[in-house]
C-alpha cells in the first residue's frame, strides 16, 4: 500500500508502520520518564526527612482529563509539611534531581555505553529523546532552585 502525499512524496505502509511504533515508543519514554522525573524529586525530599507526596494531573479546574493532560501540570510533588531545620539546599537538589536521568547520556558521551541511536533506529531515537526530554528540570522546578528560601517561609 503506498499513499500519496502532496508534492510528489509517498508513504509506504512499511515507513507508516514505522512511524507508528516510533510515536509509541516516545508516547511511551515520555510516560516513564515523568514518572522517574517525579519520583527523582520525591526521593531527594524522603531521604532529607520531608514526607511528601506526587499527585498525578492536579489542578484540573473542571478541565476534563485530557484536556488538564495536554495542557495543564502532568504531575507535582508537594511536602506534606517541612521541618523547621529544613536547609534550601535540599529543595535546590531535589528540584534539580530530574538531571539525574541523564546519566545514560553522560555514559554514552564518555564512551562507557554505546550509542542507542547509532543505528538510526527512529523508534529507538524518540524514545530517546523522549527519555531525556523527562531529565529536564521544568520551570516550576528552576523556581524552586532560585527561591528555595521563600518556599521554605511560606510553610
């Protein structure tokens, strides 16, 4: 089966097949990468001794499930209270301990691993970056880098 596309291009069922399982594979790295991001932060917080918790899709505000998903927070760790002792520097490296997931990549840059995406395998590739998309801290987490004092006032 070949389907004709504007200017002169074709898609073979071989390459839509193809095209397919790649979306599905980043579909894939992408929800267990925010889960590891997520649980990167809540480690960092339990072994510092700040009980927390990871709530899936909060602040959904009456937008339906899909809608809160594409648009809106995928996930949030909150501490359920912080101690009176409770250092910034922690919050600073737990907001940063997404970075951790990039570890592969650093292992493959000093030659210890080998490249997954040598071969041009496109499933391969986007679950790759899919991977390390999730290793990026998010903006909320960079807040919490740079005012880690005022987050700890507001408890």
């Amino acid at each position: 089966m070949v389907l004709d596309l504007s200017g002169g291009a074709t898609l073979t069922a071989g390459a839509a097949l193809e095209l397919v399982v790649a979306v599905a594979a980043l579909c894939l790295a992408v929800g267990v990468g925010t889960v590891a991001h997520e649980f990167a932060h809540a480690a960092v917080l339990s072994l510092g001794g700040v009980p927390c918790e990871v709530n899936w899709l909060p602040e959904r505000g009456g937008a339906t499930l899909l809608r809160a998903g594409a648009l809106g927070t995928w996930a949030a760790v909150t501490p359920r209270r912080l101690p009176d002792d409770t250092s910034p520097w922690l919050l600073r490296v737990a907001a940063l301990a997404p970075l951790t997931l990039a570890a592969p990549g650093a292992l493959v840059l000093a030659g210890t691993l080998p490249d997954p995406t040598a071969a041009g395998e496109p499933a391969v590739v986007a679950a790759t970056l899919g991977w390390f998309a999730c290793a990026l801290p998010s903006p909320r987490d960079f807040s919490l880098v740079w005012y880690a004092e005022r987050a700890i006032d507001r408890q």
